[in-house]
C-alpha cells in the first residue's frame, strides 16, 4: 500500500475518465519555478486542474449558482482595512497616472465591492479566479505567490443558518466527490469567540491579538499558543488558563448543549446568540445527512477580520503514516458568514448578509498531483481521437483533404506536418500520444475506393469503404 | 428584418440550448464601468462568454492543442521591446522589493518566453487568458484596459506552410460555428511587404515607420494615408505612389502570379520567398475548402514587431446598412508566422519557428450581446433542473430532506431559505427562473407516501410515489 493510501485507482479512473489510458508515462511534470514566485503550468497541471475544477464547478451549479466575474486589479482604497495584518501582503501596481490600483487578494471583497456597486440584495453566485499575495513563496507545501480561488457565497437576508448549512452541504458534496480521504469540518461562530474572551477576562483591545494567537491551535502545541499570550501579548495567566478549558473543546451537538450549560458562557448574550445559530445549524446538518462530518470546535478562529457569525475550516484527517510522511496539508476548504462587509461598500452602509466558502483548490491540485505522482499515473494531455497516416511519398494531398473532412464532421484529428513522414514516425507517434484510432491512405487504397483503419491498442487494421468512413470513425468513437 | 440580419435564431438557440428557455426576461445586463477602465462581468455575459469560449476551445482540441497557463505578470524586462509603440501601454507593477513586473500584455510572448525557459521545440498549446492594456478605454467599441485572450499557436520546425494553412482552417471554423455572418481573411506576408518598400525605393530605416500607416488602411482612405506617408514621414511622392499601386491590390491565387510577374517585386529575393510561400498556402487552402475564403491583401500590415512570415486578419463583412449602424467591427481573429521570438528570451538563440493566431473573443462577445440585445433574447444564469416546495407551514425539516436527497443523487436543485414562504411565491421563482420541474410536499402527500411533481411550463401535476422520486426525475430530465 503506497503512503497515500486514500485514494482508490478505479474512482480516479472515472473522475479522470478516458483521459487516463496513454500509452508513454507521460507523467505531471512541473516547469521551472520563476525568481519572482509564481510558475507557468504545463498541460498536465491543467488536465488535472480543469478535471478537479469540473467537479467543483458542478457542484456550484447544483445549488444554483450564477457566475460573475471582476476584474484582476481594484482600487487600492477597495481593499484597504479589509485584511488586518495580511494587508502588507497586497500587490499595488505602480502609479502610471490615474487611481492607485492594487491586485486582488481574494475574491470574496470583489464580491461585496459588486454587490454594493449594483446594489444588489440577494444573489447565490460562484467565482472561479486568480488571487495574488506576496508571500515568501514556500514552494514545497504549494503555495505561490498567485493563485487560484473557487468561491462560493449566498448574499441576502434570509431565515437563520438555512444558508449557512447548505454551504456546509457543499464542502462535503466536494471534499467527498473528491476522494481526498477522510475529512473533518470544524465549526465555531465569532460571536461565541468573543463571549468566550469575555467572560475569561481578557480585555476588549487584545480580543484580536488573542484571536490569533488561538488560530494557531491546529499547528501549535496548547503550551506554546499559552506562552505566547502571556509573555508576548501580556495577558493574566489565569486568564489564559480559563481560555484554556474552553479551546481544547471539541465535538458534536452535546458539546453545544454543554456549553449551553456553562455557568459563564451563558450569561454572555453574543455567546448565547452565536450557539443558539449553532443549534439550529446542527439540527439542518442532520437532516442533511451530513452531521457526522463537522465538529463544533472551540479553537477555530479564523485569521480574517470580516467574519461575524459562523465559521468553518475543513481538514483532511491523515493516518499516523501519512502524518509522518508529509508535512500538515492543513486546511482545504474554509468560509463563514460576514454580514457588515458589503455595507462597507455601500455610501449609506446598506448591509447585505452574506454567507459562503472557498475551496483551497490549490492545495488540492497538489495533494492530486502528488498522489499521481505516487501512483506513477499517466495523463493524456490532447484528446485527439483519429491520426491521418500514410505509408507513401507524396500523400500530403491526400491526407490534408482527408483530415478537413474529419475536422468538418467535428472528429479530433491530427497529422504530422511533414510531406513526407515514415510510416513507424507516424505509428509511433499515436502510441505515445494515446490516439486509439489510426486512418491509412496509400496509392492501393485510393484504387479500391477503401481506407485502412488501425486500432492503435490492438494494433488490429480493417478495411473500409471511402465514403463510409467518417461514418464508421463516429460509429466506434461513441462505442469506446 | 432586425438590422444585424445575419444571425440565425435557430442556430443560437441550437448553440445556447436549453439555457435560452426562462420565462422572465432577463437580458444581458452591463454592470456598472470603473473609473480605471475595467468593469465587472455580470451572470448574463459570463453564460454568453462561456457558451462561446466552449466552442472555441472545442475547435482548438479538434486540432489536438495542450492547454498550458502562465502567470499574470512576467519580469519587465521579458515585455521590452516587443511591442513597437504600443509599449507605453505595458501596466507595471509597484516597486515593492524584489523583481520589477509588468501585467502580461498578450499571450504570444509569455508563450515564446515558457517554450525557451523549458527548452520545448514542439508544441501545439491553446491558451485562455487576461491580458492588460493602459489604452483610453472606448467603451462603445467594448474595449476595455482589461480583456480575454484566446490563442492557438504550433512551435516547431516543420515542413513549410502545413501548420501555417492549419491556423487559417482554424478560424475559418470558429467564425463559421459562431455564425457571425460572412467573414473574409486577408493574407499576407512581411517578406513581401518588406521587398515592396525596398523596390519601391523606401529607405531601410523608414520600414517600420511605413508599415505602420499601411496599416491604417482599413480605416483611412489611400489618400490620407499618402499624405501621412509623404508630408509626416518625408517620404517622395514617387515611392508613395510606387506603393500605391501595390497596396491596392487584393485577391486571391492569381494575383500570387501578377505579383510573380511583376517585373519590380520578383528580383527582390524576399518578396519571392515570401510569394512562394503563399503560393504553397493557397494550394493547402484549396484541399482544406476555404480557398475563397481568403483574399491575398497587399495592405495588410499588422502592428506587431515580432512577426516574419505569412500574417493574416479575418474581417465581417458587413451589408451596407449595417456598415451605416454601427461602427467598424474591425477585426475578429489574427496572427501569423513569428519565427524569432523564442530565439530572443534562449541564451544561447536557440530559434524555435512559430505560427499561430488570436481570436477576437471580446468583440465576439460584444457583437453577440448586442444582438441578443437586439432580439430580446433571454438568457437562463441557472442551471436548476427541480424546485423543493411546500404549500404548508413547519415543512422546512422536510424540505432539506428531500432537496439533500436529490443533490446527492446529482440533480440541480434549488428551495427558499424560508421558513414558511407562501406557494405562490415558490411557483412563481420557479417561473422567474424557467426551473422546469417542482416537487410539492405536504401533509397529505406524507400520509400517502406520495409526492407532486410539478411541470412548470404546463402547469400539470402528477402524484409519484415517494421512493421513486429521484428515479423519475431523473427519466424526465433525461428525455427533455
């Protein structure tokens, strides 16, 4: 059993469907990182990416969602105070004349700004886009300096946590579809958060700082997250040991209705609302069948500063092996509701509530990769179906006439740009290249009104009537 | 007959399939311009851009291209002196540490820069992408500072002009799928042009300066552009005229041979390679049946620096009325033969031979929205197949039942996050929105084990038994 264990070859034989039966290892192969942090992709990356974005893609559209776009730059001003400590990672473009504009960072601010911009009050949309942050490229776990976001977000005012619980749906429907492997999604709303620090005592002006430092929970030991809120962020250490007790919570709705019960948390009334919702939320999740996927966690933060309500992060749950092997894949998949961000944007700060997710496709496209790597997994980069062959000189006529008429009955077709190519050349081309269908004109053949059709896999050829063929090539393509 | 006469309803339906089907009119809608010249694209456009960009990208795999990608911006250097005049143009990054970048201007030389720094000599590669230009943004002409690119180009050393007729065999079927109405491509050669100016007696350092008024010749009169030639330029009258005589001409194998008799033209020993070689084009042409087509334009110039071989440009033709109602479309599709390209981003000069074009997707869009616009043509942004609605309150547990039920089973489906909306409201979203079936339950049908199915364009309803619900949506979705 390979170290990634997770994943079962005939599922990804069906996602990947015929696009998996080449016949020379044409493995994923990475082109050359750039100084400046970002890279090319090479058309196995893309036939991996526009495979995983599909699915993605499909499932967005299965909950009915619209596309919109924007564009790759906005004003600088748009996406100022939207980040908290983040912000220095923005991309600015020089000032040629004109406003000052910067890249985006996500998606989701675009989406308020457009919101605000055509005020509009309700929309379920999808976003598929580029992002861009000037990280210090850590190239070994994925992460380049831009990138590729899929977001999913339901704006509009509407009846509590029936949003929140569909995009939950979504991020098992695709965290399943997957097959990445087990997964877990934690879940906390913000208003508990800030109950919480409340009620231990921690002062109002270190609510963020001390958010942060929580965040770092699924990396960072207990002891360490502690020592760094005493000694560095100065808060009282009977107070970090009262948020102590409340961190290493976790679990499903009995722990809400313990908390519930809790002598402090309960006389907060932001942490009584907060779970209340996740009350209410667990009580879809069930009927969605999904309630067994999510853990009500009570050390999930979340770094951005536009949440208010629910917030949720899924991770892959890797066996003791894999935990070794690879460093922490952390999470894939991650949103929350952000109810004030759109009236940022709007002159008389009209709110739209807005809840949603973003897939860390990224992330994903590497684990895949990584896997088929493993597996030694081949990949089909063209999805020619009939090459255009010949065994003799002087046959470009011939076989440029035929191949038009292939492209003109809508065939995938392809021949070497040579006058006059050998025979093997032109055979071994379409077994690298994965084609299952070889058509052979020659001088005999054009006597006898016939054409050869060889099987590229069985190397079998059978002869077939001129005027037949395309008939006879559709006839084949829609049996395989 | 509507003034764009040359769309055929029945082909865009055929195109557009059953996504042009909702009850509501919801037509393409512009969301709002920015001040910075770019602009958000709203659900209408991006259903007509991708139903578009499908087919394009349909046509680019018939021919067995690999998709690759590349990032938004290249090192500033990469983007020098590659663009003639149009270089102030070029976006450039913030200086912010580290490498200075520029926003990628096209895709042609990202594309010769990734086949040098991966040491590829072949490569058939489309590519989908934005690019940024800092042009006065005109708007009427749906030009914007950001757009679409769509390319297809063939790298490699090949026998001379077989690829080179492939491009042209390319755009000639993408323009006649899209059914944009007549198109012609005009054809021509920088060796030839470059051997025109030297027997026209044109000094070698005013080349690139006379290129560039050719060039207006599809928008300025003969006369203008002499005037530009001679009075701007200080070049004599004589060579202006000498070249008159040339530029006029347009047409198709035959004026191939006018030109090979032409006593001037053919002691230059370019302009003969370059005639030799349209020859050979034409005669690959003829045997792909798009020979008439194409006319031989000795006018025909292109802007770019880079090219050196065959370039091309395809045209609508308009009729005279529409030519009085809009503007110039101007041209839907280019490219040509830029052999050194590569060569400038090797080390060593390593040249890699490349031919290839663009496709002109955002006038493309733009001429397809404002026909849809002048049609009054509807657009669904939703792909929903199956409402879940009740008549009654309290339903909502059953409701996400039943609707989690059916997305697990891969149907498109949609509710209202409502506790207790009203049925009318239910019907009449699902006729807002052209969802063609409802499932309707309440407590009678419960009882039962029963469940409504609604078909929304008949009003009719027929009673199903509960187990079998997905199954025969999913006959009624398929046989629709």
């Amino acid at each position: 059993m390979p170290p990634f264990g997770l994943l079962h070859m005939r599922a990804w034989a069906s996602l990947f469907g015929q696009l998996l039966r080449p016949r020379r290892a044409v493995f994923i192969r990475e082109v050359r990182v750039h100084s400046q942090g970002t890279r090319d992709l090479s058309p196995q990356q893309m036939v991996v990416r526009e495979k995983i974005l599909d699915m993605v893609i499909g499932c967005f559209k299965r909950h009915g969602a619209k596309r919109i776009d924007t564009p790759a730059f906005e004003l600088k001003e748009t996406l100022t105070e939207k980040y908290g400590e983040d912000s220095g990672l923005i991309y600015d473009l020089k000032d040629q004349g004109g406003e000052l504009l910067s890249l985006r960072y996500d998606l989701t601010v675009p989406f308020a700004r457009y919101l605000a911009m055509n005020k509009v009050k309700k929309m379920k949309r999808y976003h598929v886009g580029k992002v861009w942050r000037r990280e210090s490229p850590t190239i070994v776990q994925g992460r380049y300096r831009e990138f590729c976001q899929c977001d999913f977000d339901i704006a509009g005012q509407f009846d509590p946590m029936i949003p929140d619980a569909e995009c939950l749906k979504i991020m098992c429907e695709i965290l399943s579809g997957l097959e990445l492997g087990d997964f877990i999604i934690k879940v906390n709303d913000r208003r508990i958060l800030d109950g919480m620090f409340a009620v231990c005592g921690v002062p109002e002006s270190k609510f963020h700082a001390i958010c942060s430092s929580i965040d770092k929970l699924d990396k960072t030991s207990w002891k360490d997250v502690r020592h760094e809120m005493v000694v560095k962020k100065g808060l009282a250490p009977e107070v970090a040991d009262r948020i102590g007790d409340y961190v290493q919570c976790h679990g499903g709705v009995s722990l809400i209705e313990q908390m519930f019960q809790d002598p402090r948390l309960c006389q907060n009334k932001q942490a009584r609302e907060g779970l209340g919702d996740l009350k209410l939320l667990f009580e879809y999740l069930t009927l969605f069948g999904i309630a067994e996927k999510i853990s009500f966690d009570l050390s999930l933060a979340r770094g951005l500063d536009y949440y208010t309500g629910v917030i949720y992060e899924a991770v892959l749950l890797q066996t003791p092996a894999q935990a070794e092997e690879s460093s922490n894949v952390g999470s894939v998949a991650a949103g929350g509701r952000y109810d004030g961000l759109v009236g940022m944007f709007d002159p008389k700060g009209y709110k739209v509530p807005c809840v949603g997710l973003s897939i860390g496709v990224e992330r994903i496209f590497s684990i895949v990769e990584q896997r088929m790597k493993t597996f030694g997994q081949k990949i089909r980069t063209t999805e020619t179906q009939v090459f255009v062959a010949t065994p003799q000189k002087n046959f470009l006529h011939e076989r440029l006439k035929l191949i038009a008429e292939l492209w003109d009955a809508g065939i995938k077709a392809e021949l070497l740009y040579k006058n006059n190519p050998k025979l093997l050349t032109q055979l071994h081309y379409c077994e690298d290249m994965g084609i299952p269908l070889v058509v052979i004109i020659g001088e005999q053949e054009m006597k006898e009104g016939i054409i050869k059709l060889r099987l590229v896999a069985s190397r079998e050829e059978v002869a077939i009537k001129r005027e037949n063929l395309v008939a006879e090539i559709q006839k084949r393509l829609s049996e395989s």
